[in-house]
C-alpha cells in the first residue's frame, strides 16, 4: 500500500472525525411544494466560463491549452446564447474573474441578454495551503472585478473544482452571499450548514452526474448520444418528482458541433413539458429560501 503521508481516519478520535464531517453539510431542506407561478418543475441551467483559467490553476504556460480555453470563449458561449435566445430561457454563468478580465465584452454580453453571472474563484485556484486573508481577498477581488465589468454585483458563488476550505463558508456569510452551487448532498436545494451551525446560505446544488466535465472531462469520454440520455433521463425524473433540474456545462467541452445539440435538444424537450420554470440559480434560490423547507 502507498504511503500518502495522511494518517488515516479510522485513527483519528471521535471529535476530529466528527469536526472533518461537519465544516460545511447539508441542513434543513428547502425544496418548496410548489415553483414558482405554481410550476411542476424548474429548469436553472449552469456554464462554468473556465477559459484560460484551467491552464493557468494548473500554472502552465501552454499555448495549446490557454487555446482550448479560447475555444471556449470563441465558439462554444455564443453557441450556447444562441440556442438560449432561441428557447428564452435565462441561465447562470459561473465566471472565474480572469476569464472576464481576458475577455470583457463577454460578461457584459451576458447580463444584457438577460443571464446570471455567479462567482467561481479569481483563477481557478485551488485552497490547500492558502490563508483565510488570502481567500477572503480573492473571492472579494473576483466580485469586485466581476461587478464592474458587468455591472452587477454576484450574489452566487460556485467553488473552483468544488474546493471549500475552512474558512469559505464564513467569507461567503460575511460578504453577503445569498447562494452556493457547489455541492452535491441533494438533489433539491437546502440551506448550508457551518460547524453545525445554520448559515442562512442556500445551496443550489451541482450533481456530478448533471456536469458535463464528468462525461466528457475523462480520457474515456462518452458519446454525445450517452451523454444526452443521461441528461434526458434526469430530467424526465425530475419532472415526475417535481423538482430542481440544475445541469452544469462547460462551453469548451459541450461547445463543439458534434456535442452542442445536447443543449438543444433538452431544451426542446423541457418547453414540452406543461409547468416549467426556467429560473437563474438567484431566482431557485430566493424562491427556495422564501417558500421552502
């Protein structure tokens, strides 16, 4: 067996278990009887802008891969307004702030056809190592950089890679977050729990299962006809529960020709079905705040 340096869990005693398991945890439930206008079903579609973002988290200088990210920008987010346009649905784009500073008439781009812009790290960066000072300055620049070239300040916040520290539910709760989509212990949203404690902060969440980086993000990736059963199959059941269809997407990777009909064609099968709300993750999760639980 590899020695990875970590002392195992079995070791620990039941207080540090204990405190590992609760930093961040689901609470109450706040899935609501009923959406919003009485819907059966509310759509609130996710794209993560990671662009360059991923190549240089990673502190690579790759022509190559800082192009991937461009194809992104290039060609996958104007398809992907497109095919929104084409629906009137509204989504939340999660934008890490050197994305939209590499590529500013982007964010402005979105919020005037009617888009959310959520937070998602200041360069993709990972937290193992880093201060509580230093998080709390990066999350507060990338709000303050995304405010101002959008125009609007975010209210949401998606973790790079899903990565919470410590110390990032208390930094969200003190700049006034009203939502976190990073996390997968429901399928329906509740309310954050910090060291036990209630935070008042509404997770919206992000299942492994509805994000495309999961299927497409391998060495082994699916098809684009596996991939959008998946999608579909999710979202018939969601329909039949009367719940929160919240599927993540990430234009450099459902961007291409051959995959971005995906989008399309769920879409197409949500406007089928009778009461469906497409609602931003904002709007799921004031609805949810105020009418859940």
């Amino acid at each position: 067996m590899t020695d990875t340096g970590v002392e195992p869990a079995w070791r620990w005693p039941e207080d540090q278990w204990r405190a590992a398991v609760n930093t961040v945890r689901a609470g109450r439930s706040l899935r609501p009887k009923k959406w919003k206008g009485g819907a059966r079903l509310a759509v609130a579609l996710a794209f993560e802008l990671d662009h360059e973002t991923l190549e240089l988290a990673r502190g690579g200088t790759s022509p190559s891969g800082f192009a991937l990210g461009q194809y992104g920008a290039r060609q996958g987010v104007p398809r992907l307004l497109r095919i929104l346009r084409k629906h009137a649905v509204p989504a939340t784009f999660f934008v890490p702030a050197v994305s939209a500073l590499l590529h500013p008439d982007e964010s402005r781009a979105l919020v005037s056809a009617g888009h959310e812009i959520g937070l998602h790290s200041w360069c993709h960066e990972g937290l193992e190592g880093m201060d509580q000072e230093a998080e709390r300055n990066l999350i507060a620049g990338a709000r303050h950089a995304l405010e101002k070239l959008a125009g609007v300040a975010p209210v949401g916040y998606r973790a790079a890679s899903a990565d919470f520290s410590a110390h990032t539910l208390s930094i969200l709760r003190d700049l006034g977050i009203l939502y976190d989509a990073s996390f997968a212990a429901d399928d329906d949203p509740y309310e954050l729990l910090g060291a036990g404690e209630a935070s008042g902060i509404v997770e919206v969440p992000c299942h492994p299962v509805r994000n495309d980086a999961t299927h497409f993000g391998g060495a082994s990736p699916l098809s684009p006809d596996a991939v959008f059963e998946i999608y579909r199959r999710e979202l018939e059941a969601t329909y039949d529960e009367g719940g929160l269809f919240a599927p993540t997407f990430h234009p450099h990777l459902v961007g291409p020709r051959s995959r971005i009909w995906i989008v399309d064609e769920l879409l197409k099968i949500a406007r089928t079905l009778p009461g469906v709300w497409f609602a931003t993750h904002t709007d799921v999760a004031l609805w949810a705040k105020a009418k859940g639980g």
